[in-house]
C-alpha cells in the first residue's frame, strides 16, 4: 500500500471515528475545541497554499467568523435544555447532528470564496496535517518576526498620516508636472525606450503593503530616459505635493538601508512615446488621485484615480506596448516582470542606493 493511500485510509477512519465520538460522547467543550482545531488546520492551509494574497485574507477572515458562529450556536442552540416531552430524545439527536454538520462550514465557505479561480479546497487530511514540517513551521517563524517589524508603531504612525491625506473618490492633484518636466521628456525622444523601474523603497506604505502581497518590490514607475531624470508614477506626493500623478527623483526610493530599483526598457518608437508624454500631460491637466481603496477592492472611481502599478501598465496599453494583457484586474508591480513570459521588458541594471560605487 502505498503512503498516500494509507494517509486516505487513515484519514476517513480518522473521520468516522470523529462523528461517532462527537455523536454520542462529545461534550459542548469539546465540540467547541472541535471547531478551534479544525480552524486552526484550515488556517494552516490557507497560509501554506500558493495563492493569491487577497483571497487568503478573505478566507482567514471568514474562518474567524465562522469559529465564532460555531461556538455560539453550541452554547445557545445545540446544549440547552430539551425538555421531558416525547420528542426530547430525537431533537437533542438532530441538534448533535446539526453540530456535526457544523464542522464543514468551513469547507463550505473555501469553495464558495475560490470559486471562479479555478482553486480547490479540500477539508485537511492527517496527511497534509502531516506534511506542515519543521522547514514550513521556521518559515512562519520567519515571516510572523518580518511581519511584526513592518508592524512597528512608526510605519503604522505614518501610514495613518499618510492615508488622511487620501481621496479615492475625487481628484485631489492637479498640475504637479511642472514645464520644466515636460521640457526634459522632450529632450528624450531620441531615445527608442521607455523605462519601467521596479522599485523596493521601504516607506512606511510600502513596508505594510509587503506584508500583504508578500513581494520585496511593492513600487512601479515609468521614465522617458536611462538616467532616470524624467521618472513619474503615482505615490503619495512625499508630503509636498498631493497623492497622485507625480515626479520621482532618486530620493524618493532611498528611504531604507536595502532600497534598490530595477530597471527595465522596452522599446517603442518616437510617436508611441510622444502619445505617451502626450497623455501624462493630459492626465496632469485634468487632476488625478492616488488609488487607495483599489488595492484591496481593484475598482477605480474616475479614469484618473490609479495606483502606481495600475498607472505603468495603463499607460503602456495606451500606447500598445503591454507587455501583457489582463483586462479584468489592475497589476502588482511585480506582475509587470513577472506575466511578461515575451520578455518585452529588457532588463536594464539594478541599483542598490545605500551601497558605496
């Protein structure tokens, strides 16, 4: 026989032996220790599973819901008093079944959140609980103390600074891009690139959307030249200017001791990039706003609210030069160089701005 069916067989012996045990001996304590348990395991789970960040936490959020039903449905529904009638004995039997039924909730819940995303989600076996080892539990280890430094009250402190200055709704910046600006991207249409620049800044923003997408690289901008002097993207306005279309200079990556960039070109030709210098100059008239809600909801309100991502992957579509094509949800950053299995983007040079030339 081999291990994995031994772990199937073993896995519905375990089964059956739990709905008999909890049918005829369980107590409400240990139904509810029943529940915790098994929202542990599906937790373990859904953190271990490749997937995608965003449906991690929704799944996490309604095992936490779905724990606390369960535990109040045993305390105030299934052990209560059943009275002494005729039926006493049959309704205290189907409340333990209902109890028992309980335990899928969680199972229930999983398909119905990854459903459409071609996902499966299985209730945990005493083989997958098996195979959480010792180089899985260090890496949880590992990841809880990095989450718990980018949780530190500074970067909590300014990005709550930084999000009062939001508004994903209206636009809030207007005529950042100064002449001068467009002066120098006029003075790059020579060059047959545009630059895409990847970027790991270590703000406090970026520090704390890490610990979402779990990427080192949570910034995307775009730049007429290799030189980086006419680099633009939407980002918080550095406290000078408002959250949204924006100029960037070097220092506005350098804000931790490991802040690097990548950059990438692709090439185009001299009318895409005055289409897309042309745009830029539009969207600058017209206002913009930064994109907060859309990272968690990826929707926007207006055509000039976007993200950093968003707005780099926008303005290449623009002018035909995606690198790929995702119509139905904005990009990460990281997903400019990762969905790009073409190899449009030419990797250019990597910049590390602490490190002495």
């Amino acid at each position: 026989m081999t291990l994995e069916k031994h772990f199937a067989n073993l896995n519905k012996f375990f089964i059956a032996f739990l709905v008999i045990g909890l049918m005829f001996y369980a107590t409400e304590d240990l139904f509810v220790m029943t529940y915790i348990a098994m929202f542990i395991l599906v937790t373990l789970k859904a953190v271990l599973t490749p997937g995608e960040a965003k449906i991690k936490i929704v799944l996490i959020f309604a095992y936490v819901a779905i724990v606390v039903l369960q535990v109040f449905m045993i305390y105030r529904l299934i052990f209560v008093n059943n009275g002494t009638g005729d039926y006493a004995e049959q309704i205290h039997i189907l409340r333990r079944f209902l109890a028992i039924a309980a335990l899928i909730m969680p199972v229930l819940a999983s398909r119905f959140i990854v459903a459409g995303r071609r996902a499966n989600f299985h209730l945990p076996s005493i083989g997958s609980a098996a195979t959480i080892g010792l180089a899985q539990l260090a890496r949880l280890k590992n990841t809880a103390a990095d989450t718990r430094k980018k949780l530190c009250l500074h970067n909590i402190r300014d990005a709550a600074d930084e999000l009062s200055r939001h508004n994903s709704r209206n636009y809030i910046n207007n005529g950042s891009l100064t002449e001068e600006y467009f002066e120098d991207v006029k003075a790059t249409m020579d060059d047959p690139n545009i630059y895409v620049i990847i970027s790991k800044t270590g703000s406090p923003v970026s520090e704390l959307m890490s610990i979402y997408t779990k990427k080192m690289y949570n910034h995307a901008s775009l730049s007429f030249d290799c030189q980086l002097q006419t680099t633009v993207s939407y980002n918080g306005g550095q406290k000078v200017y408002p959250p949204g279309l924006n100029y960037e200079m070097i220092e506005f990556f350098n804000q931790t001791p490991d802040a690097r960039i990548l950059v990438y070109s692709i090439t185009c030709t001299r009318q895409q990039k005055q289409k897309l210098a042309d745009k830029i100059a539009q969207i600058n008239k017209e206002g913009s706003a930064y994109n907060v809600t859309g990272l968690v909801t990826n929707k926007s309100y207006k055509p000039n609210i976007m993200f950093c991502s968003q707005f780099v992957y926008a303005m290449l579509d623009y002018i035909d030069l995606a690198p790929f094509k995702k119509p139905h949800r904005p990009v990460s950053p990281t997903d400019l160089i990762e969905l790009d299995y073409y190899k449009k983007l030419k990797f250019v040079k990597e910049i590390r701005l602490n490190e002495e030339d």
